[in-house]
C-alpha cells in the first residue's frame, strides 16, 4: 500500500481551536498516512484538505504534481472554476452531505420566521384570533435542486406549499422563470451553486417581475444576487421582506444599514455545533476508501461528489 502526507491547507474561523489537533489524530491513526503542515512538505504522494480560502494557484507546483486526491469537505466551491487546469486529472472529493441539512434548515427556518410569526398574549386573548394565512398553497420558487434544494422542496411539499423548482442541472431550466408565473411567487429561495451563468441571476429583470410582497431567501452564494437590485426592489415595495447570509463582500459593512427589511446574517447557515465532527467523520470515510477501494470502485461510489463530474460545458454546476 503506497503511503501519503495529508496536509490541510487552511481552516475556516468557526472552527474550534482543537480541531487540527482533532484532524491530525484521525489522519495518524489511518495506516500509511502522516500529517504534516503546509510549511513542512515533503517530497512524497500528497492528499490535500482544502476549504474555501484555498487557491492551488499559490501552492507550489512540486506539491501540486505530487497530489493524488483533494478533500473539500465543509466549503464552497465556485472558486475552483479559475483553476480547472491545475484539479482536471486530480480526484476532487467534495463534502455536499456535510452542510446540506444545515443550509437547508436556515432556508427553512427563515420560511417560518418570515411568515408565520407567533403571538405572544400576556393575558388570555377572548377572542381567540389569528390573523394568518397558512403555509399549504402558498407559492414557494426554489432555485437550485440539489443536496440542499431537494431538502427544501421535500420539506415545503410536504406542508402542502405550492412549489416550484428552478433546477439548474438542467440545460435551459435557468431561465425557465421568464416563462412562469414568477409574479405569483410569495417566496423564493436561492439554493443554488455560483458560476458564470448563475452569477447575478437575482437582478433588476428578475425583482421587476415580482409581486408586491415577496420573501427573498440567500443562504446559497452571494453574488447568485444583484445587491443593489435587492435593495432598489426592497426600497420599493415596503412589504416585502429578506434574509440574507451571503453577500457579495463579506463581510457586510454600513451599506446595509437602513435597510430593517433585511434579516442579516454571517455567513453561518452551514455552521452547527457537530460541525466539525462531522467534517472529521467525512474526511476519514474518503480516505479509507482511497486506501482500501481500486479506482473504479472509488469513482463509483463518490460519482456525486466529485467535482469533475460537476464540471460541464467550461462551467462547474
């Protein structure tokens, strides 16, 4: 069995303090592997860990000729787009089952809060009244129907919500909204990857054709959305509403003060207190399998999960 040095390149900012001391003990307990931090390479067959901050184009060559396979458990992708020359012929194993649950529930969640806020009564109410309107027919447009749309759609369908579903791993679905009834949407959530063809979706075309009052939704990407677009919309229609956790600059500065129609968070709906085991539990699944499993059999079972199979046309999906 050939051995590897697996070097994670950088960690994100919610993670805790231990977890390279987590991730180190892991990887030393799997035969045939070591550690090793970015500043102490070696000349040896390579296994990356990567998040979001990683740009291959700053790794040394050497390094990047001796790299077998890349995990990208917990991030992102879109950024690899650039870079395409430098992943084609290395395995690039992403983490989607990690964070699509809690992505999906932040969507979710942001369903309730913005449409059914509950009542408090400090005394008994007599009359008993509740001015809502419930979930079931209401109109959901979700754009994105993978691992975190189809968490969506399932959960709302099951409410009895109207759903329709925006899927971009079908050619020509993007603008399929152009052709709907997009002005009877009471809520549209963006569950959808970003790359050249979805950046900007959510643009002044797209808000013109919106009804009066909409919940908007991004817990996707930030640039999936036109900023200024959704502040002219909102600016507009003083009914309707946003929750955002993705901009276009992060982090999000006094632009968006002056704004009360918008439910501002950093970037978190993918954060979640076993976060961080269960990028450690991913990350060991796919290098047992690297060791153990020939080739075929690893493309086979992580067809879904690899990055090249998302890579279609010149455009990551």
């Amino acid at each position: 069995m050939k051995s590897f040095q697996v070097i994670r390149t950088h960690v994100s900012p919610y993670q805790s303090q231990d977890f390279l001391a987590r991730e180190e003990s892991m990887v030393q307990a799997l035969p045939n592997l070591n550690y090793q931090a970015l500043g102490s390479i070696k000349d040896q067959n390579t296994i990356l860990i990567t998040n979001t901050h990683t740009q291959l184009r700053d790794l040394p060559s050497a390094l990047l000729k001796k790299t077998k396979l890349i995990i990208h458990p917990n991030s992102g992708y879109d950024h690899f787009t650039d870079e395409h020359d430098l992943w084609q012929n290395i395995p690039l194993v992403i983490g989607h089952s990690i964070r699509a649950q809690a992505v999906a529930e932040y969507s979710l969640a942001a369903v309730f809060e913005g449409l059914l806020e509950l009542p408090q009564h400090i005394t008994w109410n007599k009359e008993r009244s509740w001015n809502r309107t419930l979930l079931k027919g209401t109109s959901v447009w979700i754009f994105g129907y993978g691992h975190i749309g189809k968490i969506i759609a399932d959960t709302l369908s099951t409410l009895g919500m109207k759903v329709t579903i925006v899927d971009p791993y079908k050619e020509g679905c993007l603008s399929s909204w152009k052709e709907g009834r997009i002005n009877e949407a009471r809520v549209i959530i963006a569950a959808m990857s970003l790359n050249q063809l979805t950046r900007h979706i959510f643009n002044q075309e797209f808000f013109s054709a919106l009804s009066d009052k909409v919940l908007f939704i991004n817990g996707a990407r930030g640039k999936l959305m036109d900023e200024e677009a959704l502040k002219a919309y909102l600016l507009s229609h003083p009914n309707s509403f946003a929750f955002v956790d993705v901009f276009e600059k992060e982090p999000f500065g006094e632009e968006w003060h002056g704004f009360p129609q918008v439910w501002k968070t950093s970037h978190i709906a993918g954060v979640e207190k076993n976060l961080d085991q269960k990028i450690l539990d991913f990350e060991e699944m796919v290098l047992k399998d690297y060791l153990h499993l020939d080739e075929a059999s690893f493309f086979r079972k992580y067809a879904k999960e690899l990055l090249q199979n998302k890579w279609i046309k010149g455009v990551l999906i």
